[in-house]
C-alpha cells in the first residue's frame, strides 16, 4: 500500500504536471490563401502573387515551447490552385496535415510545438518552386520556454527578415526549377525595401539606440540560393543556430543560411556613438538586386520601432 512519502510524492507530481499543463496554451492560428497582386518594390510595381492572408511575408506566428497550435488554412473558391502549410516547426504527416486543400475547402489541424527556435513555414502544394518564389511564405517563432537568461538575454528590439528571390515572370515555374530568371532579392517582400541608400523609394530603415542589443529573426525563403548572412560594419554578437539558445555561436562575421533554414541572431552597436549597419546577404547578386537593409542606430529611434511584437516593419 502507499506510504505517505509515496502519496505525497504522486500529490507534487500530479501537482507539477498540473502546473505545466496551466502554463501551456492552444494558440488558434488562421490564414487565408490569397491569389493577388502585392507591391513588389518601394516604387510600386505590381506582381501576381500569391500569399498567406495577401501579404509577402505571410503574418508571423509566435508561441512557446510546449504550446498547441491550433491552425486553420482557408482557400477561398475564388482561387484557382491549390495550396497547403508546412509548419517547419511541426512534427507531423505530410501527406496529412501539410496536404493540399482545394479551392473551396478548408484544412485544419494541430501540432505541439516541442522545440524551440525560429522556423519557416511555406505552401507545399505543387509546384512548390512556384508557391514559395511566388510569396507563400513566413516564419513561426517558438520560444524557449526556459524565458531569457544569462546565455539567451533579453533583446532590446526584434525584427524579423525573410528573404525571397524574385522572378518576374510569375508562371514560369520551369526557370525557377532551373533558377533562372530572377531578377532581384526580397526583403520581406520588396527589393531594397529598408535602404534608402541604394533606392531613393525606400522609406523604411530598421532601427535602434546605440548600443541596445538588437535581435533579428531571419528566415531564408529563396528557392534555390543559400544566403551568406553578414551585418557590414558590425559583427554577430551571437548567432543561434535554428534560433535554439542550445546552440549558440559567438563573434560571427558571417553566418550561411541554408535553403528553408531560419536562424536568430543578435547585434549590439557601439554604446557611445551612432552608427549604421547593411544587414546584408554577401553573396553580391542578391545584395546588389535588393538584399540589403539599413540598421540605424541612433538616439532618438522610434521608441515603438521593434517593440511590443511589431517584428515586420511594413
Ligand atoms: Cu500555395
């Protein structure tokens, strides 16, 4: 029979797992595929894209470790393809959950989101090549349930960068197999979309107070090239790889970014000056066609800039 240390020790028991359960939340995520035109630079030129909810990127998902995703994809009868999510961060069927919904049918499913990191999420209804290059895609954000600490500390600002190679002729899926035919590199979907330096349209930068600690969540959604990822006139205080504290790198000048990989990585300007950075993809015919975003690093940055979940500046 049960002694009382045992009763005592099933009451913390059941007691702790009471607690975890408390604190692990179903987050309901839904997306709407949408066949659409987007603005593909700060000029304005239009492209036929196609999109989660009709923006490049599609919305960040943000949970924590231990969290259910509860995620519904509608495909309106309007649309003329097929289309499907791959949670990066699932672990699941493929030839379940991440199937393809027809046009007037709708999928939903769930996943637990065991491991922490950044991951992408995309279509991956055929043809894949044409679904991601055409603008399917995102990131999902699973943070560690640990919370900040001494190796993982809290960021003064975050931003999220998803870069995309563009080709304009938008139903050749064929050159895009064969990677030709693009013409420029997206960030979060347009072309030099925060340098003012290289397109006199940009009005965007991305921002900071010297010295803070800025955290940048990158995801690499070309379809075919790696990304040689490099902040000119910084250095990577921190990389984490697949956005997992447990794997953390220090003093990087350049991190490469695979094909659908993600990564997390941290850069502190200097305190007792302002300064700039290029986050730029090294590899010059992406940079030189569109890779490159201002970091600025200033006194009187907009305090909202980066804050409060505002991770996509749009
Ligand atoms: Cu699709």
């Amino acid at each position: 029979m049960f002694n009382k240390l045992t009763v005592s020790t099933m009451a913390l028991a059941i007691g702790l797992v009471g607690m975890q359960a408390a604190q692990a939340k179903t987050v309901h995520v839904t997306m709407t595929a949408k066949e659409t035109t987007v603005e593909i630079d700060n000029k304005g030129t239009k492209y036929k894209a196609w999109t989660f909810d009709g923006a490049i990127p599609g919305k960040t998902v943000r949970v924590t470790e231990g969290d259910i995703i509860d995620f519904k994809l509608i495909n309106p009868k309007t649309n003329k393809e097929s289309h499907s999510m791959d949670f990066h961060a699932a672990e699941v069927d493929v030839l379940g959950e991440f199937a393809p919904v027809k046009p007037g049918e709708t999928k939903h499913f769930k996943f637990k989101a065991k491991r922490a990191g950044v991951w992408m999420y995309h279509c991956g209804a055929s043809v894949m090549a044409q679904h991601i290059a055409r603008g399917m895609y995102g990131a999902i954000i699973v943070d560690p349930k640990e919370g900040y600490t001494k190796d993982f500390p809290k960021p003064d600002r975050e931003y999220v960068l998803i870069q995309g190679q563009y080709f304009p002729d938008a139903d050749n899926y064929k050159a895009m197999i064969r990677n030709e035919g693009s013409e420029g590199s997206l960030i979060n979907g347009k072309m030099f979309h925060y340098d003012p330096v290289h397109d006199p349209s940009a009005s965007l930068v991305l921002q900071s107070k010297p010295g803070e600690r800025v955290r940048l969540y990158f995801v690499n959604a070309n379809i075919n090239n790696p990304v040689a990822f490099h902040p000119i006139a910084g250095i990577w205080d921190r990389v984490y790889i697949n956005g997992n504290p447990k794997n953390t790198l220090v003093d990087m000048a350049t991190y490469g970014v695979a094909v659908s990989e993600a990564v997390t990585v941290d850069i502190v300007s200097p305190a007792d000056k302002p300064t700039n950075n290029a986050i730029v993809d090294h590899t010059m015919s992406a940079a030189l066609r569109g890779a490159i975003t201002v970091l600025m690093n200033k006194p009187d940055a907009d305090p909202k800039a980066g804050k409060d979940g505002n991770l996509i500046v749009r």
